[in-house]
C-alpha cells in the first residue's frame, strides 16, 4: 500500500470489461480521493452504471486492477461481503426489502451481516431515519410510501452500515419529479458532512452545487472531467458539448 | 425384461378409437361444463340469497371433493337414488361436465374482475345501454380473457379421461387394459397409451400458451 | 329414497381407517414431492444444458400424462424390473413424483417472481449468500407459494384416490369395500365426499391462516399497485 493508495478512496487502473463480445468499459483510469464527491454523467449504454457496480463487486471486470480503500479487488470476485459492507450503494429502483418495516430495513445488515446487537442497530437507523427526515415513517411498509420516501428510506438503509463511501445510480431517475428534490437534499447533505461519493446522474443542478468533480462518459471510456465550473463553463471535447447540449437544453 | 412394441401395433387401431371416443367424452363435457359454469357465475351473483349461497356451496362441493368419487356417484349412486341406470358414456360426460363447471365458474369470475372498471365507465358516458354494453364492450374484451383458461380446462379434462375406464367407457386407459389382458404386455400397452396422452395434451398445452400470446395484444 | 344411516354407523371403522391412510399418503408424498420440485426448479434455473434438459423433459413428460397411467406404468414396470413394492409404498412414489413436478413450476414462479434487484441490494449491504436467501428472497416467496402450493396440495390430496384402483387402501378403496359387502352406493359415496370435503377444507383454512401472518405486507396496502394475490387455479384435479 503507498502512501498515495491510502488517502484514495477508489483508485481503477486500466479496467476493462466485455459482455460476450461488447466492451463496456474500455481501459477506465480514475482515482477519487476520500470525501471527494464524483458525478458521473452521459448517455445510455456508455458504461457509466457499470463502472460504478465494478466498484461494489455487483459486476466482474475482466482487464485492469480496482483498487477501493486500500483494498485490491481480484477479479474473481472473492471475500465481496467485506468489501460490500464499506461500501454503500442506492438504486434507481430502491430495492427496498417489501417484506419488512421500514426500521426492519435498515437494521437488517447490521444485525444479519456484522451481528450488531438490534437495540444497538435500532438506535442507528432511527438516528439515520431522522437525517433522511422521515423517522415517523419506521413502522411502515416500502408499499406504503412514496417515491421519494422509498429512496430517502434506501439511503439511511445504506448509511447504517456506516459506509466508508456511497454509491449512487441514477437515484432519481424513477421519481416523480415532485419527489426529486426531496431526494437531492438528502443527498447535499450527505455531501457536506463529508461522505466521499460516486453518482450516476442527469441532474446536473446537484452536480453544479456539490460535486468537486464531474465525469463524463460515452462508450465505455472516460472522455472529459474537470471541476463543475470548468466543466459546465467550458468543456474541451466535442462528444461533451454535444451531451450537455442536450441534457440542458429544457 | 423383454418388451416386445412390435406385438403391440396390429392393436393401433383400438388406441386410436379410444382417442376418438377420449375426445367424445372430452369435447361434450367440457361444452356443458362452460354452460354449468355460466349457470353458476350467474347464481353467485343472483339476488336471492339461497340462490348465491346454494352455487357457492356446490362450487366448494365439487373443488374439495376427487373427480374419481363424483364419477362413481354420478355412475353408481344417482341411478340407487333415482331409479334409473344412466350409461357409462353419459355418466362420464354428466361427471366431467358437472366438475368442468365449478372451475370454469372461476374462471369467468376472474376473467369479469380483470376487466378494468372503467370500460363500464366509458360505456355508461357514451350512453350505451346495459345489453348493448354487454354485447359490445364486456364480452369481446371477455372472450380474450377467458380463452387461454378455457382451453387449458379442456386439457384439464381430457387429462381427466382416464378415470371413466373404471366405469368401463371405452376410452385410450380401458383400451390399454383390453390390450394387455389380450397381449399379456401391460408395460407395452399402457407406455402407447401414455404417447396418445402426451401428443394431445402437449399439443394442447402449446396451444394454450400460443393463445395466451395471441390474447395479450387484445387487452387493455 | 332412505339415507341408511345405521349403516355408516357400522362401517365407520373402516372410513377412518381409510381416511387415516389417506392423510398418511398425502403427508409423505407431498413432502417429497416439494423437494424434489425445489432440486428441479433448481436445475432448471441453471441456465446450463444438461440439467435444464432433464428438468424440462421430467416436467413436461409427467405433467402432459395422465396420474393414472402413471400409475398403471409403474404398478406394471416395476415388478419387470425387479423392484417389488407393496401398494402402497408404489403409491407413494408415483404420486411424489407426479407431484414433483408441479411443485417444480410452482417454486420456479416463485423465484422468477422475484426481482433482481432484491438479490443485488441485499448484496449490496454485505449480506452473505445464505443469509440473502433466508432473510431476503424465501420470505418474499412466501407470498406467491403459499396460495399455489396450497392448491397444489389440495389437488394431491384429491389424487390419493386415484390409488385406489391399485388396491391402496385409502379411503376411496375402503368405500369400495363397504359398498360391494352391503350394496349401498349412494351412502358409500357420500360419506367419502364428505369427508374428503372436510379434509380440504380444514387444509385450506389452515393455509390461509398462515398466510394471514407470514404476508402481512401484502395486505397493507389494499390499493397497491403491486398485486400478488396469485387467481387459484388448480394445476391437477
């Protein structure tokens, strides 16, 4: 472990990754430093979900090496619960657990996976509950919510593991847009109390406000990033101005 | 173990009658069987009490009761209680009919509540009156619905035929008994029984789920 | 038309009985014939050749033919092979394996029914395999089996009857038996009707006991977009 491996978070060095015959990530480099906040944007089917799924071992890469908290992750895809406990991840369709409460949601990987006592895991989640503002709502089934409940709910799922770092893919792609922002606030504040984060998103109002760096991919390769500034105010490549031509445009 | 299928086929044609007379029990009892279930969705939902609570009780009766019992009631006990002996065949098709009937009665209760309620809705604000909903709205939309189900009722009863050989209806099983008591080659007989069965009920399973695909695009 | 009660009074020893084997035949085949449809659902599910094949050609062999021809190939082969079973062993095990293969749909439903996503967030969280299972997907699928398995077992225990042209005395037999001593059809028929009803019906409140308690998050919402309520069409009669 060098000393620059330990202050990053993630690092991926030349990875790659085919489906059958279709690569779908071509010789990705990246680094993100510990409580940086990442926004990776771009079209459908540029790879952007799978990059971020390499990095929970929810996909296997084939080529390159990935590297997350000082941890290598072999290809092979071995001891993923450890790795999966230090990392959270929230999903464009919640994936809320339908069968248990709201609270059962949350406490369910502390006491299940890390055998945290459940009076111990409940103090938690009703503390993560409140940071996502819906704490009445424990007792509640995930039928019984809204959109934007159901995602602030995964969220504190995700944070009771206490994560060295979150991952986000297309959080409010699902939403009504009433509930969007409802969801974004959240996740400003996740931002500001110094989690480090990854997020797939069109959003990029949130991504001008909080990111410190913001990602652009297209085909399976990284093609641009900088700064928001830089990269809303002043983009290099054309494949970028293209995109944020068209995602800006309403 | 020597099986001899050679020594079965001069029989072939003695299956292949069985399987006409399997689908002479089939077709009939599963035709009325639609016509019982009619009969007994409408008494479900009939005003009179007695009425509603006298077709629950039969389709409860029927669902909890083994179809091999109901054809030896309708075969051995209808004609002690009512004097009179009823042939096997009709008895056969009497039994399937019956017990088709209380299935088909659910599902046509499921096909009619899988009709979204605002079809009565839109008909109502067009003006259309109860009949004409009926002729034009609810039943169309109801025949895709029911088909599928329907016919995988009728492989339901013609999977049931066998049962009638213990009544002596001559249909593919009882056929097979023939063979075997003449041949003395029960395996022989009963695995050609087996083809005949399997042939015309795949064929009707495949069936079904072509309909089901066909029924798809015709609903809301 | 005179209902001879004096005479079910004195065959009533041989309706329990037959009823008593009856349950003894249903509790074990069904029972086997669950796991043998969850290896099947499984292997199904594997995605590789060989076992998908097996599995698919056991389940469409078995359930496009007939129980009683089944019964009748395996009371007739198995003697020709050398295995020697009494009645009601070979009942049995026809009706296990017969019933193998519907509950192999059945459980195959259940698991597709399932979303990935569930798998994927559980993982997500650092759960392990078994735990996902057990904590995750099994209580999910509990709503989707226990309305069809219910129905499943209702028609098994309708099939035992079948057993009895192979001379297995459960209750269908025993009827039977009392009939041809005392000529009496219609009480022989009914009192067995009778009791298969009630047999039923006892097994089906109980289900839906259990699945009052083990789905309360399928009631919750009346008007939930998310239907599970499964419509329940019997597979067998």
């Amino acid at each position: 472990m060098t000393q620059e491996t330990e202050t990053l978070a993630v690092k991926m060095e030349a990875v790659s990754k085919w489906y059958g015959t279709f690569q779908v990530l071509k010789e990705i480099d990246l680094s993100v430093k510990r409580q940086e906040r990442i926004v990776v944007c771009g079209p459908s089917g540029s790879g952007k979900s799978t990059l971020i799924r390499c990095i929970n071992l929810l996909e296997e890469y084939q080529v390159g090496q990935i590297t997350v908290d000082g941890r290598v992750l072999s290809p092979e895809i071995k001891n993923a619960e450890s790795v999966r406990q230090e990392v959270g991840m929230v999903f464009q369709q919640f994936n809320l657990f339908p069968h248990l409460t709201v609270l059962e949601n949350c406490t369910l990987a502390p006491t299940e996976a890390r055998g945290t006592p459940l009076a111990e895991a409940n103090e938690t989640a009703m503390k993560f509950l409140e940071k996502v503002r819906i704490p009445e709502q424990s007792g509640k089934y995930p039928s019984q919510l809204s959109g934007g409940q159901q995602q602030r709910v995964a969220i504190a799922r995700s944070l009771c593991m206490n994560p060295k770092m979150m991952l986000f893919d297309e959080p409010t792609s699902a939403l009504d847009p009433e509930m969007i922002s409802e969801v974004l606030d959240v996740m400003i504040d996740l931002a500001e109390s110094g989690m480090t984060m990854i997020c797939v998103t069109h959003e990029m109002g949130f991504a001008r406000q909080v990111a410190d760096r913001v990602i652009f991919m297209d085909a399976g390769e990284i093609v641009e990033q900088a700064d928001p500034e830089t990269f809303f105010g002043n983009p290099q490549s054309t494949r970028t101005k293209k995109f944020l031509g068209q995602v800006l445009a309403h | 173990m020597d099986f001899d299928f050679a020594g079965i086929t001069p029989h072939l044609p003695a299956f292949v009658q069985g399987a006409f007379v399997t689908l002479g029990v089939s077709i009939p009892g599963a035709l009325l069987g639609i016509v019982v279930g009619l009969v007994l969705v409408a008494g479900q939902r009939a005003p009179i009490a007695p009425v509603r609570w006298a077709s629950s009780t039969y389709v409860s009766f029927i669902r909890g009761t083994p179809l091999l019992v109901q054809i030896f009631f309708v075969y051995y006990a209808l004609p002690g209680l009512f004097g009179f002996n009823i042939p096997a065949y009709f008895a056969g098709v009497l039994a399937l009919c019956l017990n088709s009937g209380a299935f088909v009665t659910e599902i046509l209760r499921a096909g009619l509540s899988s009709l979204p309620l605002g079809q009565w809705d839109a008909a109502k604000s067009v003006g259309l009156s109860r009949y004409k909903t009926w002729r034009f709205v609810i039943l169309p939309q109801l025949f895709y619905r029911i088909l599928p189900p329907l016919t995988n009722e009728f492989t339901m009863v013609v999977k049931a035929t066998p049962l009638l050989s213990v009544i002596t209806v001559v249909e593919i099983t009882r056929t097979a008994q023939h063979v075997m008591n003449e041949t003395f080659r029960p395996v022989e007989a009963f695995v050609v029984a087996a083809i005949f069965y399997f042939v015309m009920l795949f064929s009707l399973s495949r069936a079904t789920r072509k309909l089901e695909t066909w029924a798809e695009a015709y609903r809301a | 038309m005179s209902f001879d009660f004096q005479l079910i009074y004195e065959s009533w020893p041989l309706f329990v009985k037959g009823i008593a084997v009856t349950i003894f035949i249903s509790l074990i085949s069904i029972s086997v014939s669950f796991f043998i449809g969850v290896a099947v659902a499984l292997m199904r599910l594997t995605e590789k050749r060989i076992p998908v094949l097996i599995a698919v050609s056991y389940i469409e062999l078995i359930r496009n033919t007939p129980f009683l021809i089944q019964v009748y190939i395996a009371f007739f082969v198995l003697p020709a092979v050398g295995i020697r079973m009494e009645a009601m062993t070979a009942g049995i095990v026809c009706l296990a394996v017969y019933g193998g293969a519907y509950f192999a749909e059945n459980i195959r439903g259940a698991i597709l029914a399932i979303p990935r996503g569930q798998e994927e967030a559980a993982k997500a969280l650092g759960l392990s395999y078994w735990k996902i299972q057990r904590k995750v997907i099994f209580p999910q699928m509990l709503g989707y089996l226990i309305p069809t398995t219910t129905n499943l077992t209702l028609s098994l225990i309708k099939d035992t009857a079948i057993l009895s042209v192979i001379t297995v005395p459960e209750l269908t037999y025993m009827a039977q038996v009392m009939i041809g001593e005392a000529f009496a059809p219609v009480e022989g028929f009914t009192v067995i009707a009778l009791m298969y009803w009630g047999l039923n019906s006892i097994v089906a409140a109980a289900a839906r006991k259990w699945e009052y308690h083990s789905c309360r998050h399928l009631r919750v919402n009346a008007d939930s977009s998310e239907k599970v309520v499964v419509a329940v069409l019997p597979e067998t009669r």
